[in-house]
C-alpha cells in the first residue's frame, strides 16, 4: 500500500510557526557548492506566521499582512515549493490553496520564508494524512532552505553545516527581545556576498567557526545578564556596510536601556536582548520614539517551532 493511500483529507489546517534569531552567527569560507560553513546558535521567538492549507481546485498562494506585497504568489513561493514536493513523494496532486498570514518582517533576517515552507511542510503531511517522519520531514525542510529545518525544530539549537544540521541547546528560562524592524529589506545572498567582499583575500580560520561553548553554557544558566556579551554576528559587519544606518538603531537600542543588541542573521532586523519583561516594553517604547525602525516588536523566546493550530 502506498503512503498516499493511508491519507484521510480534512477540510483544512492552521500552523503556526516562529521567527527566529541568531544568538551566535559564525560564517567560515566560501565552499564550492555557493554556501559557507556555519556554526550558529538559533533560537526561536513568539512572532508568528499562520500558515492556512485548504484543499482547492489548483496549487495556489496568498499572503496578507506584514509586507504581504513582497511575497511572491506563484510557484517560487517557499511555502507552495514545500507543498508541491511533499505532494511529489506522496505520488499525488499538490492541488491546495496557502493562505500565509504574515508577521514575520519578509527579507528580514529572521527566516519568514523557511518559517512558511516549514509551515507548508507541516499542513501538507496534516492535510493529507501522510505517513512521514520526522526524519524525511527534516530532510524535505533542507531542501527547502538552510534555515527551514530550524523552523520546524524550534526552540534553541545549535546549527552546523550550511545552518541544516541541528542539535538542541538547553536553555533556561525566558528572553525578553526587542526587534526593530527595518523600512527596506536585506538580501541573504548579497550579505553574504558582502562579507566574502569585505574579508578580500584574508583567510577565514576555523577559530571563526567555532562552537560557542561560553555562549551555551550562559544560556543553561538563564540569566539574560550572561547571555548578553556573548551575542555575535559575523554577518553583522556586511549587513551594516549594506544599510549604514543600522548603525543608528543599534545604539538607539542600547541608549534605550537594552542588554546588548544585534543584527539578526543576514539582517536588518536588529534584535535587542532586555533584562526582562518591563524593560523590553521601555525599550521598545523608546526605540518606536526615536524614528529608527519602521516598526518595533516585542518577542520572548525560546519557542515551539511549527505547530498545528486547528484540522
Ligand atoms: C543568514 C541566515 C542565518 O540563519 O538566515 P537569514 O538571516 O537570511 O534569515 C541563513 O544562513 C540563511 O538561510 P536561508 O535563508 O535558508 O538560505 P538558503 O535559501 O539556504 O540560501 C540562500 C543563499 O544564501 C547564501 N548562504 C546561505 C546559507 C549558508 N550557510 N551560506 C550561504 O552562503 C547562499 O548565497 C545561498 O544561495
Ligand atoms: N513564503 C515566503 N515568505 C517570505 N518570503 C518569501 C517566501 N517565499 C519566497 N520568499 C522570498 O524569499 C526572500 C527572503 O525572505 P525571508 O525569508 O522573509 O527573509 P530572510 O531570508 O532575510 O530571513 C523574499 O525576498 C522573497 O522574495
């Protein structure tokens, strides 16, 4: 018997999945394949896309809310990719529609797009009742995207490879974050393409991919106090050579009382660790004052990664 032919049809299914950011964003050389060797700390955050599969006369996608205009409609869309492979290894037809509701700022730096293919991926298995695992999930989700294992993962990990291959983090307690959200997106490939630009012919050390055992030892203890100087972004340097005025917003952070700040992953998305819950409000308060981000949030993390909402 086939997979397919085990699958029960439901009307339609909700899931939601998380932001995230990099606490820790080690980028080693350029490889053969386009990618570079990583060693990153993710950890997931309560700022949501609801990704919506409903079964539909053809394969279809819709985006409403936070910059839902960026967002391709058509079979690009990383969302409808993971729909369309699913249907593939299942041996039937993709014939769904995807209606995303966007929180999650789109060319942000906080992994909008893996969030709704992981998302997609989720829904689709629901939808259709298929027999797949958490394995060939994860495997289905790297094809997808460096980052869209981690969406479906969630909570705090380390990734390595190119982001895909995870190992969780034990992290205690909760994290206040503050996420200033650009007026203009970043594009991944040309950050990274910036920092390849910015390191010339300088050779990258693996001192530079390296485990961040400090970093995963604060984050057990869960004292935000600790955790805080340990924050780096080797992408950091690039995102800000691309959009200099995020140089701004960083200290806005930090003159507005925050722990520490940082770009999240290839940016320009800045996210501002806070002692707790208080001063995040103050901090973001005060960073919505200071004109420096188009829109400010609050988040906490770490938090589930895809998850059904309703069948
Ligand atoms: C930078 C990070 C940090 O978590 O995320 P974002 O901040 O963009 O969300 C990730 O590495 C982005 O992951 P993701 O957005 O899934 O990237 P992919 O689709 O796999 O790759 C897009 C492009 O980014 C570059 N890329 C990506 C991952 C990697 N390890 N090395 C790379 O050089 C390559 O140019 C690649 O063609
Ligand atoms: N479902 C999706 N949501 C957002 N962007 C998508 C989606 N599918 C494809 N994209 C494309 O991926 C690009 C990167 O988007 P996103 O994942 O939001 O940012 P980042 O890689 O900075 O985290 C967008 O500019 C868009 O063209």
């Amino acid at each position: 018997m086939s997979r397919a032919s085990l699958s029960v049809v439901s009307d339609a299914v909700t899931v939601r999945v998380p932001a995230k950011v990099n606490l820790h964003l080690g980028v080693g050389p350029l490889r053969d394949d386009g990618f570079h060797d990583l060693v990153t700390v993710y950890q997931a955050l309560s700022l949501y896309d609801d990704v919506r599969l409903s079964p539909s006369s053809e394969l279809r996608v819709t985006t409403r809310g936070d910059g839902a205009a960026d967002v391709p409609g058509d079979s690009t869309n990383l969302a409808a990719r993971a729909v369309a492979e699913v249907a593939r290894r299942a041996d039937r037809s993709p014939r769904v529609a995807i209606d995303i509701d966007k929180r999650i700022p789109v060319a942000g730096g906080m992994a909008g797009g893996s969030a709704d293919a992981a998302g997609a991926l989720v829904g689709a298995v629901n939808l259709w009742g298929l027999d797949i695992g958490r394995d060939e999930l994860t495997e289905i989700a790297a094809g997808l995207g460096s980052d869209v294992p981690f969406a479906l993962h969630g909570a705090t990990a380390l990734g390595t490879g190119r982001g895909e291959q995870l190992m969780p983090i034990l992290a205690r307690g909760e994290f206040h974050w503050v996420l200033a959200i650009a007026r203009s997106g970043l594009s991944t490939p040309a950050v990274y393409g910036e920092l390849d630009r910015l390191r010339g012919n300088r050779s990258v050390s693996d001192v530079e991919a390296r485990r961040p055992d400090d970093l995963m030892a604060a984050l057990t203890s869960g004292d935000p106090r600790t955790v805080a100087p340990l924050l780096h972004n080797d992408l950091q340097p690039a995102a800000l050579s691309l959009q200099p005025v995020l140089r701004r917003t960083l200290r806005a952070g930090i003159d507005a009382g925050a722990l520490n700040g940082i770009v999240s992953g290839s940016g320009p998305t800045c996210a501002f660790l806070c002692a707790d819950e208080t001063s995040a409000v103050n901090v973001a308060a005060e960073l919505s004052g200071a004109g420096v981000a188009r829109a400010v949030r609050t988040a906490t993390g770490p938090v589930p990664g895809a998850r059904l909402l309703s069948a």
